[in-house]
C-alpha cells in the first residue's frame, strides 16, 4: 500500500481560525441543509446567536447552527444525501452549506467538530470537487477524496478511512489517509502522523437504533425505521459461493427506465465494512457500488443480504454508470438459493430488514420509510401472501400505507402488489396502487426470503427491497366494519318565495314614445291611415314630455307633448288601454284599441295603436358609448300582437299573428343600428333585415320586407322601423314598425329588448 506524506506549502491554506471566521460570514437567506433521522437525550440545535431548541426526530438543522448531543446521540441527513452519526459529548457545527439538488461544481459544504466523536458516509458535495467539503477543528482540517471515515477529538485527533481517500491538514502539513488507515494529530501545530490505533467511538446503548435490521427489530425509539447508515458487517456475515441469485429493483435516470424484476443467477458477492460492494455474473464484474454509498442495508447468517445504492455513481452493467441522488436507489436482494422446499402449508416469515422506498423519478423526494410487515408461504400449494407497512412523512404529506403482496412459493417468481392508504393525510394512491416485484428464498428449508418491488403511485413508480426470516408473522387487521348509514336528510327547505313583480312605469315627464297604428277623421272612420311617431322625450331642446299610467293595470293611458315648434300641445288618450308589459322601470310596451290624438288642435281617432314608452338613455351615458365606440347587441324580452290593416277594404285585424324573431344591434360609435324582425300572419312569414341611424336616444330604419309564400316575392313590400334606447347605459331598446305593400294590408307591431 502506498502511503504519500504532503508538505503544505507556505500560506497555501488558511489557518482553522480565519477558515472559521468565513464560516460565520453566512448570507441572510437560510436554508434547512440536513433532517434529524433519529435524536436520544438532551440532543439539542443552537443557533448562532445562542438560543437553543431541542433536537428530535425529523428536526431540521441549518447553516450556522451547531448540534451538541450532551448525554444523547444524534444522526443527520443531509440533502446531498450524506449521513452524520454524532456520539455523545459532541458539538457538530455547519459553517457553510449549498446544495442545488445536482453536483455541478457549485455545491458546498464545510462543518466543524467542535468536540466530540462522529462517523459520517459523504454525500455528493466534494465527488466533483473535493475543495467544496471540508471538516474543520482548532487541530486539523479534513477534506476528502471518498465516502466514509470517524473522527474523534478530544485534545487532539484521531481519524480512520472506512472507504474512499481522506486529507488531514494543520499549519505543518498534510497526510493522505487511505481506506483501513488511521492518523493521529496531537495539535494544531504537529504534522499528522500515521497510527495502528483506529479512532474508537462509544458504542449505542443497547436500546439505542441500529441499521442493522435484527429478527425485525429496525425501529428507532417511536417505532419508525432507525434510517442510521448501514453498521460495519463483517463480510464473513455476507453469502458466499458462485452461483448465488440475486434480484434488484432499479431505476436508471439517463432514460427514466424502471422495474422491479431485474434477476441473476450465478452470482458472486464482494462486500466491504459498508455492505454489498459488487456483484459478479459468471466471474465476469456485471454491477459495481463505486463511489455511491449503501444504505439500509444489512445480511443475515450468511444465507441473505440486501441493501441501496445511492448518493453517487454505480456502475450497473449494461446500462453503465448512472448518477443516483441519495433519494433515489438501485436497490439489492442476494442470497443462497433454496433447492429443498418445505414440505408445509403454512410457513411464517417476520421482517429482517428493507430499504427506504425510493422514487424512480428525476427530482425524487425522501420521507419513504418501512415500518413493519411479514409474510405467511404454502408450500404445498405454492402459494404465498404478506404484506409491508410503508410510511411517508414529507411536509403536508403524513401517512401510512399498506402494501399487500401474493404470488408463487417457487424461486425467483413473480409477485403483484396492492397499495391502500391506511391513515393519515396524502394525495397518493387514493383509489389504490398497484404493481410487480419478484421473491427469492434462500437458505435450507428457504430459512429466508427476499423481494423487490415497485408501484404506480400515479405520476412515477415507488420502489424498494425487504428481507424476511422464518419466525412469528401477525397479518395486518382487517379492515373495520363499514360505519352505519348516515340518517336520513332534512326534507327541504320550502321553495323561496317568487321574486317581486318588477318596478312599474310611473305617471311623470320625460318620456320618450314610438307609436304607430291607424289614424281617421272624426266623424269619417272610414278613412283610416296607418302613421309612425317617434317623439324623442327626455325634456331636452325644449321639449316637455309627460305620460300618464293607470294606477292600477299600470298600463299607459296618455301622453302629451309640449315642443317650441308646436303651436299647441299635442295629447294622446285612451279609455281602453291593454295591459301593458314592462321591464326593469325603464321600459313598457303594449297597444291601445282605441283612442283619440288632438294634434295642435285637430282631433283623431286612434285604432291598435302599438307602443313602446320609457325612460331615455341619460346623454352622458350616450356619449361616453360613443366615445368608447361601443357596440351593444340585445335580445327580444316581449312585443305585442301583430295588428293587419287591409288599405283596400278597410277591415282592420287587432289579433292577426306574432312576432317570431327579432333582433337588434348599436354600433354607437359609428351611429347606426340594424336588425331583423320576423311577423307571422296566418300561413305566410314577412321578414325584413333592416338597417338605420341613431340620432340621441332614437333611432330610425328601412328594409325591403319579403314573405314566404309569393307575397312580397319581388321586393315590392316595404318596412320602416322606429325607436328609442332606455335605461342607464342604453341597457334597453324599443321599436315599433310597419310593412306595408303586401296583399294583407299594412302590418304593424312594437317589440322591446335588453342588452
């Protein structure tokens, strides 16, 4: 073994005080860079400022805050996916910390053991660039070029490389320690030195977690998985021969490919203080552990072993090397193939040990956990059924799920899984999951068994590995009975009351009126003509427009107009008004059968005179319509029956048929209007698309006016239309029009709109 001494040269590294002093010079922005996997005692985190906060599971601790574990013990995760085991009596600070989620050369990490012992598995901070992790004291400064060493400081240092490469610096030089090596640094001012004395940490108590899986007691103090680093197995622990069997749930992130039942025969294992190191296929190297680290893992009796690779870059045969975080996994199962199967039909297998659930994503997340589960095997009916307890804590997610596995008792087959959520609050597997893995036994009389696993958790796969060993199996509890039918619902609540009838139209000024109908001479009602007015109301220019209602029908019953240019008032009046229809205060719309028009002085008679009578549009409303070149579209709410008046013979029809369609749109910017009305009249429809022009609040307009029997057929009829908008914003409009021209005689109506 080569073992190569390095001079520092002079001002070549800062001293420990001044690496310290930059340590503190932190950036405001903090962020949480490690999570308590497990804390015992009076564990404790305090910050730089001095306060204190005790330490327990799950805990997060940040750059700039020192974790001293008193009489207790402490272990950390790190984001990066390293792993720091403090003793007790130790005070471990984190002077400086980035990690990005990928090792891109900008990541860093610098701690300093203040006092006290600790081992830690590195993640992937200093993999690319060993400058960016360092391990400070007022003895020597420790960087690294592998993944697992202890240290220990008192007065002085002692340091020992479980594997992998470490550098020990002080002011009077450096010393490369090698994997199975140890150095010795009495002070800050004594080159290190090379000693056959390993660095001695206090063992747990025997209550305290340990990551070896023992006869299915993996569990930290509240029952949860202990989550420590894989505890140093002799590999004389491990299954040996060649013709081993082996299975792995693996997940390979250059493509995203995934399964859970990769298998092998004629296997080979080499394991190390870490766990399984390499698997050999045929003598020929398949799989390679490399520079990542093996989590969870553990082997029993020589007959079984298991484990996860992550946090750094495994080489797995024919997909070659692939970068793992240390939230993802290739996870392992090997063992020594059973070839006599017990000849019984109830067979129980206890957890010995599993891996952490892994995601087979890009941009995994933690908080996967085993907690518990076990099998039941019939072996005379190849059969088998058991199941996992699996646990995920991560931010607003906190449940438990159960995993229920069957398949064949033969070797290396095929097992389908069910997931369920059993408690708690999550998003996942809310109808179930489900998926594959495969089972190993191993050992005489399949003493033990092995599987992996994965499951669709909906936008990726779960996957892991669990080993068994024959002994006590409780299934999981059945399900609790289904609570009772929930009682009957109150009966309803009883139907609101109907809304009240809308605002009627009030006697008062301002009107504005669309009329049109027949006119006659008293006393001659023989000569009748049919006449459109429109009187624009709203006592502007001068005008003075005032209507009467019936207080009690609401229907109009007068109208008289005051202008400048009339000599003399002109009033309208009816004694026989229909019931007229009305809409939001501002419009109405209705006919009168009879009545009387004295026009400055001359006296009329009226006959189906149809209406439309409302509120005008306010002129500012108008204008700011036009200014903002707006374009208002309304819909029918009502109209009056077509009136029919034969020129020819001069009868007269109040009730001869309905308006079928109309339609009605302002372009106020521009000034023009246009529409179309549809009047049903017996077995013949005339129609007519209309256009025309606004003037203030009114507006008028022609269309030629086609039936659809050969009346009008030759554009021979004619159509006019008169109007008025109503209500803020021109929220209303009404019309009344006139076709004249047909065989039928003049036909007249009003309809009323809303935008």
């Amino acid at each position: 073994m080569t073992r190569t001494n390095l001079q520092m040269p002079s001002g070549a590294r800062l001293a420990p005080a001044l690496l310290l002093t930059l340590g503190l010079s932190l950036p405001a922005a903090v962020h949480a860079a490690a999570r308590a996997d497990f804390a015992t005692g009076d564990a404790k985190v305090v910050a730089a400022d001095g306060r204190s906060r005790p330490l327990v599971k799950g805990d997060t601790v940040s750059m700039g805050e020192t974790v001293d574990t008193g009489s207790g013990r402490a272990q950390l995760r790190f984001t990066d996916g390293a792993q720091v085991s403090l003793v007790p009596q130790t005070q471990f600070r984190i002077d400086e910390y980035k990690f990005a989620g990928q090792a891109d050369g900008s990541e860093k990490g610098f701690f300093s053991l203040l006092k006290g012992g600790m081992r830690t598995i590195t993640g992937l901070i200093g993999r690319k660039k060993r400058d960016n992790y360092k391990l400070d004291s007022v003895v020597a400064t420790i960087g690294i070029r592998g993944t697992e060493f202890s240290v220990f400081h008192g007065n002085s240092i002692n340091v020992t490389t479980g594997e992998g490469v470490v550098e020990v610096c002080n002011a009077a030089g450096c010393l490369i320690v090698n994997s199975g090596e140890s150095a010795y640094v009495p002070d800050a001012n004594t080159r290190p030195v090379m000693t056959d004395k390993k660095t001695e940490l206090p063992p747990p108590p025997a209550e305290a977690p340990v990551a070896k899986f023992a006869a299915g007691e993996q569990t930290a103090d509240d029952g949860t998985p202990a989550g420590l680093p894989q505890t140093p197995v002799s590999p004389e622990g491990f299954p040996a021969g060649s013709n081993l069997r082996f299975m792995s749930a693996e997940y390979r992130p250059d493509s995203g490919t995934h399964n859970a039942t990769n298998t092998g025969t004629g296997v080979t294992l080499t394991a190390d203080g870490l766990g399984i190191k390499g698997l050999n296929l045929f003598n020929t190297p398949a799989y390679e552990r490399g520079n990542a680290g093996n989590f969870e893992g553990g082997a029993d009796g020589g007959v079984i072993a298991w484990g996860r690779w992550a946090a750094g870059q495994p080489a797995l045969y024919n997909w070659g090397q692939q970068t793992l975080t240390g939230d993802q996994g290739f996870h392992i199962v090997v063992g020594e193939p059973t070839t006599v199967f017990p000849q019984q039909a109830s067979v129980s297998y206890a957890l010995l040990g599993a891996t952490r659930p892994t995601e087979a994503r890009s941009g995994a997340l933690g908080g996967w956990s085993v907690t518990g589960g076990g099998m039941v095997v019939d072996f005379i009916s190849s059969a088998l059924n058991g199941h996992l307890d699996l646990g995920l804590s991560r931010d607003a997610e906190q449940a438990a799920f159960l995993m229920k596995f069957s398949g064949q008792a033969s070797q290396l087959a095929s097992i389908s899984t069910d997931v369920a959520v059993a408690s708690g609050t999550t998003t996942l597997c809310g109808n179930g999951c489900s998926g594959s893995g495969k089972m190993l036994f191993a050992g005489a009389g399949a003493s033990h068994a092995g599987m992996t696993y994965e499951f669709d958790a909906g936008s990726y796969y779960v996957q892991g590995a669990a080993a068994f060993k024959q002994g006590e199996y409780a299934p999981p509890p059945p399900p609790p009975p289904p609570p009772p039918p929930p009682p009957p619902p109150p009966p309803p609540p009883p139907p609101p009351p109907p809304p009240p009838p809308p605002p009627a139209l009030t006697t008062g000024n301002g009107y504005a009126l669309a009329g049109v109908g027949q006119w006659y001479d008293i006393p001659i009602p023989s000569e009748k003509w049919t006449e459109m007015v429109v009187y624009p109301g709203g006592d502007a220019a001068g005008y003075i427009t005032t209507a009467t209602f019936d207080p009690t029908s609401g229907a109009l019953t007068g109208y008289t107009v005051d202008c400048p240019s009339c000599p003399a008032l002109q009033q309208y009046t009816t004694s026989s008004p229909e019931s007229m229809q009305s809409d939001a205060g501002v419009l109405g719309w209705g006919r009168w059968l009879s009545g009387t028009a004295n026009e400055e002085g001359e006296i009329s008679g009226l006959h189906n005179i149809h209406y439309v009578v409302g509120q005008p549009t306010p002129p500012a409303d108008l204008q700011a319509l036009q200014t903002g070149n707006v374009t208002g579209t309304y819909a029918l709410i009502g109209a009056t029956p077509i009136s029919v008046y034969n020129t020819g013979t001069g009868n007269s029809i109040a009730n001869a048929g309905s308006l079928v369609s109309a339609s009605l749109t302002a372009n106020f910017g521009s000034g023009t209007v246009m529409g179309n009305l549809g009047a049903s009249v017996g077995a013949i429809t005339y129609s007519t698309n209309w256009s025309g022009y606004i003037s203030g609040h009114t507006f008028t307009g022609t269309g030629n006016v086609q039936s659809t029997i050969t009346d009008c057929l030759s554009m021979s009829c004619y159509g006019y239309v008169g109007g008025l908008f109503a209500g803020p914003n021109a929220s209303h409009a009404g019309l009344v029009f006139k076709f004249f021209g047909a065989d039928a005689g003049d036909i007249t109506g009003a309809a009323a709109f809303r935008r």
